[in-house]
C-alpha cells in the first residue's frame, strides 16, 4: 500500500492521473476514498491524489490531541513527499477547514482552493450537533455514533433508498475504525477551529459549494465564507445533503470541475 512516513506517522494515500496537482481532502471521517466518483472525473485532467487522514482509515491511529491546524500540517508534509509545491485544494467539510489553514498560513501552497459543505467557526447549532454526536460516540460506540451520523449526513430519501448498501458499508468501517477516543479528539478538533477573523486574508481563487438541503453544514455557513473570502464564487446545489459529492456527484463535479478547469494551469 502506498504510504508516506512523517516520522511520527504514516499516511495512507492513492495518486491518480497527469497534469497539475490536485489534491482532494475528505471530512471528519477522514477517508480518501470517500472521493471516488470525483478521482474518475477529474484524473484525466489533473494529477489527483486522496489521502485518509492521520487517525482514519489505513492511516497510522495515533492517539494524539488532534487539531485542525495538525491535519493541515500533515496536508503540507504530504505534499512535501510526493514533490508538489503548489497544489489545487477541494477540501470538503473538515477538509474545507483545513484548506482554509493552508490558504491562510501558506498561501503559496495553493493554486486553488474549493470549499465544499465546511464552516469558517463554530456556532450553538454546530457545537450542539457535534457534542451530541461526540455523546453517542461515546456512551453508545462507534456502531450507534455511525448509525446517527447517516441521518444527519444524507437525505432521508437517500438513506431509504440506500439501506443495504449503508449497512454493508458500516460493516466495513466497523472493521478498519480507529478507537472512539481517537474519533472523540477528531471532534474536538473541529468543535475548537474558528477561522472567522482571518477569511479576508485568502487570496486564492476559491469556490464555496454547499447543497441546500446540508443538515450538517447548512448553506448560510457557506454564504459567510463567501462573503468574506475577497473574490469568492458561491455555488448551492438543489440536492444532496452532507455529502453531496457521493449523492449528486453529477451536479457537484460539473461545478466544480468548471472551476478547477478554469484555474488550471494558475
């Protein structure tokens, strides 16, 4: 399997495609695979790379106190490794976080930065979802928190049309899960990230893109982003929850995938 060591861990992470770099960073659950219908849509135009965070998936499960500004460390280490300078970022919800700590920090590490179902900081309604989900997690196990997170994170006409494929694919992350604290920390670290004061430092060319029926990260988070990030385009698409690039993968990678292509070769 291809992994990367940063001395402290190893990163688990899959390389696609020729031309600019692209990378593509998932959310809380922190698995690159979670990108497949947009790795087949974007790999024959840029050189597209996924990665399972520390902590997640066939990455190293290392019980540390996880932070935002951690997970971008390990973006930017990544990147170091595999010789890419300068990258075009899709970071989606956690992932969108942490594009927003590179765009800040370092913005010469991006080409372009699309922000897709994230926040800039926490507000009653995210910090109230977030410790619920971090109480399930906790009191009920991994199992039970899985089996709540799928009502909040797809359309309920998703989830019903859906339910074996859902079952077999918990079955499957039960199996490779890293242990609750380890999950718990994840969540504190998003709970803890607010970017809010520094938006109008991002000079990278970036688009906001949110599906209006997000429960997680509902679209007015989104429309704060865009408004406070200099130049930002601000996409809504009609459907598909939480996760839209899996649910309306067709909707979501013709938005993003005219951006990307208009800033290609930036």
């Amino acid at each position: 399997m291809p992994t990367v060591a940063l001395g402290d861990a190893e990163l688990y992470y899959e390389e696609v495609g020729q031309g600019p770099p692209l990378l593509l960073v998932p959310g809380l659950a922190g698995l690159g695979a979670f990108w497949a219908r947009q790795v087949e849509a974007f790999a024959g135009e840029f050189r597209t790379v996924v990665h399972d965070h520390r902590g997640c998936g066939r990455s190293t499960h290392a019980r540390i106190r996880y932070s935002v500004e951690q997970m971008a460390d390990d973006v930017l280490r990544l990147m170091d490794k595999l010789g890419i300078d300068a990258a075009h970022l899709v970071g989606h919800s956690t992932g969108g976080a942490i594009g927003q700590v590179i765009a800040q920090d370092h913005p010469e590490r991006l080409r372009s930065l699309v922000l897709s179902a994230t926040w800039a900081g926490p507000d009653p309604y995210f910090r109230r979802l977030f410790a619920l989900r971090r109480q399930v997690l906790l009191d009920r196990g991994v199992e039970a928190y899985l089996r709540a997170s799928v009502l909040v994170l797809a359309p309920p006409w998703w989830v019903s049309a859906h339910d074996a494929a859902i079952e077999a694919e918990h079955r499957q992350l039960l199996a490779t899960a890293p242990p609750a604290e380890i999950i718990a920390s994840r969540i504190d670290a998003i709970l803890a990230f607010d970017r809010r004061a520094r938006l109008g430092e991002i000079r990278a060319p970036t688009l906001v893109i949110v599906a209006r029926d997000d429960m997680v990260t509902p679209p007015f988070y989104s429309e704060e982003l865009a408004a406070r990030i200099p130049g930002a385009q601000l996409v809504v698409l009609d459907g598909g929850g939480h996760v839209a690039p899996q649910v309306a993968p067709e909707a979501y990678n013709a938005a993003v995938g005219a951006f990307l292509r208009a800033h290609r070769d930036r």
